[in-house]
C-alpha cells in the first residue's frame, strides 16, 4: 500500500486530488523585497501547488500581504500541496501568497487546483 500526502482543509479533512486550473498558473519573483501574486486565487480554488527555486519565506493572506523572514520557511526544490479554502469558515479562503527570498534570487511557481 503506497501512503500519499493530501492537502488538507481547515477542519482537517483530506481533499482528494484535484485538477490544476485553466489560466492559473502564476510565477512570482523572490528577491529582496516582498512580492505576491498579481492575480488574486480564484474563488473556486481550493489549493495550489507551490515550487521554489530557491528557499523563500511564505505569507498567505489578502492582496495586502507582505512576506518577513518571520514567516513560514520553504525549502528550494520541494512541490508542495497548500489548502487555501474549505472547512467550516469557507469565507476565510487566502487570495494571495507573498514571498521573499531567504538567501538568493529566485522564482516561486504557483498552480491553482480545483
């Protein structure tokens, strides 16, 4: 029996693999100064996947959120499945990501799944 790792919602529940969504992808730059997604998720988006090419700080919020090396650590070279949505307080569905570099220069690449 092969264990897979699936994203989980806000009360815990696994979300069953989901597919990406159409003109969904977003790629954003890690550098210095704190960046996010320009496009806000969609509001049927219930996760996204994130890769980073190099290890950056992560903050999920708003269209006002702004990443600091205070906020949750990404490794480099790792894809990884975020619930953005679902659970009992659906109105509290994340519209963005924000992300600044921990050492170098980089790229994060996000895809919207649904």
């Amino acid at each position: 029996m092969m264990t897979t790792l699936l994203p989980k919602d806000a009360d815990n529940n696994v979300i069953q693999a989901l597919r990406f969504k159409d003109n969904s992808a977003h790629s954003i730059a890690a550098t210095a100064t704190s960046a996010r997604n320009v496009t806000a998720f969609g509001t049927e988006t219930k996760v996204i996947s994130l890769y980073a090419t190099v290890p950056v700080y992560l903050a999920f919020g708003d269209s006002s959120v702004t990443a600091t090396t205070g906020d949750h650590y990404f490794p480099a070279g790792v894809y990884y499945d975020v619930a953005i949505s679902g659970g009992t307080n659906k109105s509290a569905q994340e519209t963005h990501v924000a992300v600044l570099r921990a050492v170098d220069d980089g790229t994060v690449y996000v895809s919207e799944k649904v």
